[in-house]
C-alpha cells in the first residue's frame, strides 16, 4: 500500500451502522433530517460524480457517521465537514481518522434562513487559499430541512463553487431542473437554471436510507456556470425580484407585479411597460422561461 492511499475505513453496511450506533447510544433524529444514506454504490456514485482530485476543497453538510466523509476524504485536498449533532460529530471524526484532510465544524451550516454560517464561510475561504487549492465543491447527504436554504445561499454567494453535488427529497430534485409551465417550476427552478447547469443524476428509492424516508430522493448535480452569472449581473436583486413575482404564483403578471410596484405604477402603465418589453399581462410566470425572467425583471429593476 502506497502513502498516497491511507488504509479503508470501515464500509458502513446497515448492519454494521445499527451495531456502532447501538454501542455509542446514538439513534436517528428526524427532526435534523437523518437519514443515513447505507446503499454503498450510491456513495461512491457520489463521490464519482464530484470529479474530486487534490486541488479541490470539500463542504460536506451534514455528515452524519462520516460514510461519505471518508470517500471525499480519499481524493479531494480538503474536506470541511459539518454537523449539528456533537454525538454523531464525535463518531464520523473517530471513523474518519485515518484522513488527515478532514476538518469538522459542529453547528447549523446556517445563520439564519438567508445566511450561511460565518465561522464556516471563513473557514472555507482559508482553506481555499492554501496553495494547490483551486476549487470548491458542496458534496452532502443534505439534511432535507436545509436543503433548500443551503443550496441558495451557496449559488447567492460570492464562495465560486465549482459544483454541488448532493442528495434531496425527490420533489425538490424536480423543482430544481423543472422547467416552465409545470408544477414544479418556481423561484428555485428559475434561480438556479438563471446561474448554473442543472442535471437530476439518479432517483433513489426510500430503501437507500435508513431510517428509510417517507418520500423518494435524488441526486442532484449544480454546475455554476460563469457566463450566466455574468449575464444576470446583481444576483441579489434578480433574487429578490422573482421571491417577490411568485408570492402570488396564481395570479397573473400584472396581478403579480401591482403589489409589489404600486407605489410607482397604475395598472394601466404597468400594462403598457409589459406589453412594450412583449408579455402579455394576462399570462402567468410560470409560464415564462429563465430568460423571460431576466428581461422581465430588468424592465423593472430600475424600480
């Protein structure tokens, strides 16, 4: 065995995860969202699908009892990992110890619902700064109440990452890639197709997890993509633009906007600003592509 390649860490079979959890009086809490992914072909499709190599440095969110951890750990630079439970923190450390490129960090990866974590957020930026580092990727078993949260924090903020891979509730793998005039379709389709490359890679069934989820999951791969980036321009903005457009999903355009623009438009001039930039106030946006979005949010944005 060469240095480059530490010695296996125990693979973490279902059975052998109910015996260590059972040793160290630790059970599953659903209301952090643990559902330990045990289908060992799905992790290392995971990992595979990170493209890891040793210049990239790793977010790990929620690690739980560091199954993936050790994978990331084999052939990323540097893997950040955090966990909110101590006692399950405690356990991926001493399962993970053979890597001597793992961190852990135990709190809520979030502030607040619109804020990442600081203390995380700078430790990234450290890590990242190291010489040979040159990308950063989300790759989780995303607790599915952050899911959401985390993944537009990530895609808002100015952290460059270079992919986020990561398992989610199968509805919102649908929303993320739904495109429009579908039930899917909404602020999180239109932001994350507005900045990155979407693709849903596999549907897992509840069985891969234990304890096994109410509701099928998938993985999902985000590639953000400069140029569109640079193409949307004040990502805040945009943001707020379209939380705000679909807090009345069910109305039409104008019905939308007035709420929001009354202060600076009547209905009739906010139909004539629609009907000149050529959408109909009729219609709904859910109807409207990503790039209908963007216009119509710069006819506005002046606002």
């Amino acid at each position: 065995m060469t240095p480059s390649q530490p010695p296996a860490a125990p693979r973490q079979t279902l059975s052998f995860l109910k015996g260590l959890l059972e040793a160290r009086g630790l059970r599953p809490n659903h209301r952090l969202g643990q559902n330990f992914l045990i289908d060992l072909n799905l992790l290392d499709l995971i990992a595979r699908t990170a493209e890891l190599d040793a210049t990239d440095v790793v977010l790990e969110v929620g690690c739980g009892t560091g199954s993936l951890t050790g994978r990331l750990a084999a052939s990323a630079g540097a893997v950040l990992a955090v966990e909110i439970d101590p006692g399950f923190l405690a356990l991926a450390r001493d399962l993970t110890a053979i890597h001597a490129n793992v961190e852990f960090i135990q709190g809520d990866i979030l502030k607040n619902k619109n804020t990442l974590n600081p203390a995380v957020v700078d430790r990234l930026r450290t890590l990242r700064a190291q010489p040979g580092r040159q990308r950063l990727k989300l790759v989780a078993n995303l607790p599915y109440v952050v899911a959401t949260p985390v993944i537009a924090n990530l895609l808002l903020s100015d952290l460059d990452l270079e992919r986020i891979v990561t398992t989610v509730q199968w509805e919102l793998a649908a929303r993320f890639a739904a495109r429009p005039s579908t039930s899917d379709y909404g602020v999180i389709s239109v932001l994350a197709q507005a900045l990155a490359d979407v693709t849903v890679v596999r549907r897992l069934p509840p069985s891969a997890f234990w304890p096994r989820p109410k509701v099928e999951s998938g993985i999902l791969l985000i590639v953000p993509n400069a140029d569109k980036r640079a193409a949307v321009g004040d990502v805040a903005s945009f943001h707020r633009f379209i939380h705000k457009l679909y807090q009345h999903r069910r109305k039409n355009l104008r019905g939308a906007l007035l709420p929001h623009l009354s202060d600076h438009f009547t209905k009739p001039a906010l139909d004539e600003v629609l009907a000149r930039h050529g959408f109909d106030p009729a219609c709904r946006a859910e109807s409207l592509d990503v790039a209908d979005h963007l216009r119509l949010w710069r006819a506005f944005e002046p606002q």
